[in-house]
C-alpha cells in the first residue's frame, strides 16, 4: 500500500511531521484520521461575511474537549504547492491569487476576470495560505484513505471553486483534487457525494466527461448557485429537494438512489462533502435536516468498504456546523455521543456569535447537546420524482435492505 511521505522537516502541535504517516498509525493498523492546521484559527474572510464564524477551530476545541483526538489520530495538513495547485486550476488565476494576497487588494480588471476582492470572495491576510492548505488537506486525506485509514477534513470542501476564479466563498476546489489523488492512486470508480445545501457545481464541471467519476449532489432547489436540475447529466446525478426536507426525505434518498448508484457503480473509492448548512437553523438554507439523519448517511457510504474521505463545505449557523462535525468525528472514530455536553464545553458554545443569526433564536439545545432531535416526516412527490430520476434501473439487488433512522 501507498505510504505518503511528503518532504517538510517542520513538526505540527502533535509533535508529528505533518504529511507524514506515523508509525502508530501506519497502514497495517489503520484508524480513523483527523486532517486539520492550525492555519485555520487565523481571522479569514472580514467582517460582514458569512464565514466570519468560528467553525473548524471550535470544531477541533470541542473534539479535543472531549477527549475524542490524540496524536495517533490528528494529521496536521500541509500546503499543496503551486506545481500542485496547477493540476486543476490556470497558472494566471493562482498568480492573481498570490498577488492579491501579497498587496492586499485588486486592480478592477482582476476583481471582473478572476471574481475576487468581491464581496463574496474578498481578498484578506492569509488568503493563498489557507487556500492552498485546503488543497493540500485532501491530497494527504485521499492518500491515508488508500492507506486504509476513513478520513476527516472538515476544513475541506470548497467544491464551487473553477479552474479560473473563484465561486461561492471557494478560490480553490479541493475536492477535486481527493478525488484526481483517488484517481492517481489506481482508484478506478470514484464516488462523490455532495449533501451541502448548495449544488456542488465545481466538481461536476470538472468530471462531466470522467467515466471514473460520479458526482451525487443533494442540494436545495432555486437557491444558489441555479444549477444542478434534477436528473443525470453525463457523469453528473442531481437530486434537488423543496424546502423544509426532513430525515425521512434524506433517508428515502440514501435508500432509493444514492446507495443503489453506488452499487451499480461499483464504486472503489468515496468521497463525501458534508456542507452543514442543510441542518435546520442555518440562515443561508431552508432545509430541515438533523446532524443524527446526516451522521447516518455518511455512516452508510463509510459502510461501502471503501477507502473514504470525508470533507466539510459550507455552514453559517457557528453551533449547529460546530455540533455537526464534532458529532460526526465522534461516529467516524467509535466515541459514544453524550446526552448533554460537560460543563466546560457548555461555556464554550456558548461564548459563540453569529451576525446572522438573532439571539433569541439560539436554541438552547444547540448550546448544551450534541445530537439533534430527530426531523422525520412524510415523503413528498417531489422527493420520490427526483430519487426515480436518478435511480439506477436495476435495483434487485437493493431489494430489502433498509437503514432505520438513528
């Protein structure tokens, strides 16, 4: 098996040399990894941006809480290198970045060819160096995942990236390049599988045409970015659902579509984007998911057997991501999730702000438990007509087997 050893002599807070693959976690024992930098504590993005949260830093403070990280399961990340980053995106387009990053700011006629120093996409310190670090957490991700590890990358995820500019708060598209390392390391059938809120519209534009890929997207219909209509387009299968889905809408997907194609695809290699702004009380969605319906999912694609690399995406609500994730780390390594939250994390929680989101409307839940209560309800035409678009015409060998709600 591929052992990836990448050329840094500088050692990360665990006291590992980051890209490198520890003995206590070499492939012959392999363990759920946790891929992360403190790159990530930094200030990003400026004010009055969504993403102007604490998220992967309280989520890796809330895990480490809890006593659910050590040193044998945290991976600090490194920085893809240019060379890296020109696999995929233009050479023009990652010198504007560099440069905008160095001057703090862009001409006009940059900010119109590449979409950056926008509102949406604005230039701050440390701008290429969290970027490039993103792309350089999901090339490691993808290669512990050959090693036989199921791997975390919540930082991961910014699958609106295109080849030229940036999209949708992403400048790179590290997805794509999990799923290219997939490819590199001999994978063959490469499943993506995209449950953020918005349509994963980056990386299907990269693998429309791939026949070692396909790209599952669930998002919400009629909401940014306008694409992803329901059906199959190329290597491309669209599953856009009304406002308000609950579990059991989810569930009825996983079932009737998504765990059918992954069959029919014979599938040797996953990767999930895990977007948290599909769970009920994000301001920038309308969906109604609970993380317990979306810790299933992801349950049920790591049940595949295959090697899996598990990415974040979007989130603007800062306790509903924060609980999310850390919940999901929780399944992904074994830990038993507990019914109320100790003292200390409590006061964590509740030290956070979000602009966007109205004091009155935190949930006290969301500042002392974990899991959600569940959000089961009926199963709309809607949801049954986007699953029979995109189902496979074989499914016997689905036939009976069915995951009840956790």
């Amino acid at each position: 098996m591929h052992k990836p050893v990448l050329q840094n002599a500088a050692t990360d807070r665990t006291g590992t040399t980051p890209g490198v693959v520890p003995l206590s976690i070499a492939p012959e024992t392999p363990g759920p990894i946790y891929v992360g930098s403190d790159v990530y504590r930094r200030a990003a993005f400026g004010n009055n941006h969504p993403l102007n949260i604490v998220r992967h830093s309280a989520v890796l403070d809330l895990v480490e809480m809890l006593g659910w990280l050590s040193e044998k399961t945290y991976q600090a990340s490194e920085r893809a290198t240019v060379e890296q980053l020109r696999e995929f995106h233009d050479r023009d387009y990652i010198d504007a970045l560099q440069y905008a990053e160095s001057e703090g700011q862009v001409a006009p006629e940059v900010r119109e060819r590449y979409n950056i120093g926008t509102l949406e996409n604005p230039v701050f310190e440390g701008l290429f160096e969290r970027a490039s670090m993103t792309v350089g957490g999901s090339i490691l991700a993808a290669k512990l995942a050959c090693a036989g590890h199921i791997v975390f990358h919540p930082s991961g995820g910014t699958h609106h990236g295109r080849p030229d500019r940036a999209s949708g708060f992403c400048y790179f598209n590290d997805p794509v390049y999990a799923i290219n390392t997939f490819l590199e390391q001999g994978r063959q059938k490469v499943f993506y599988v995209d449950l953020d809120a918005h349509h994963g519209d980056g990386v299907e534009a990269a693998f429309e045409s791939e026949p070692r890929v396909m790209t599952v997207s669930v998002h919400e219909e009629e909401r940014w970015p306008y694409s992803g209509a329901a059906g199959k387009s190329g290597q491309a299968r669209n599953l856009p659902v009304p406002k308000g889905v609950n579990d059991s809408e989810l569930n009825y997907l996983m079932e009737e579509a998504i765990l059918p194609l992954a069959e029919d695809f014979s599938v040797d290699a996953v990767v999930i984007c895990c977007g948290a702004d599909c769970l009920a009380g994000d301001p920038l969605s309308g969906m109604m998911l609970s993380n317990v319906a979306l810790w299933q999912a992801v349950d049920q694609l790591i049940a595949l057997g295959q090697p899996t690399v598990i990415l974040g995406g979007g989130g603007y609500n800062p306790w509903t991501v924060t609980r999310y994730w850390a919940g999901l780390w929780g399944r992904i390594s074994g830990q038993e999730i507990p019914e109320s939250l100790p003292d200390k994390a409590v006061e964590f929680m509740r030290s956070m702000e979000c602009d966007l989101i109205d004091e009155e409307d935190v949930d006290e839940a969301w500042l002392t438990t974990m899991a959600d209560s569940p959000y089961p309800g009926p199963i709309r035409n809607a949801v049954k007509s986007v699953a029979s678009l995109v189902a496979p015409g074989n499914r016997s060998r689905m036939k009976g087997r069915k995951h009840d709600l956790a």
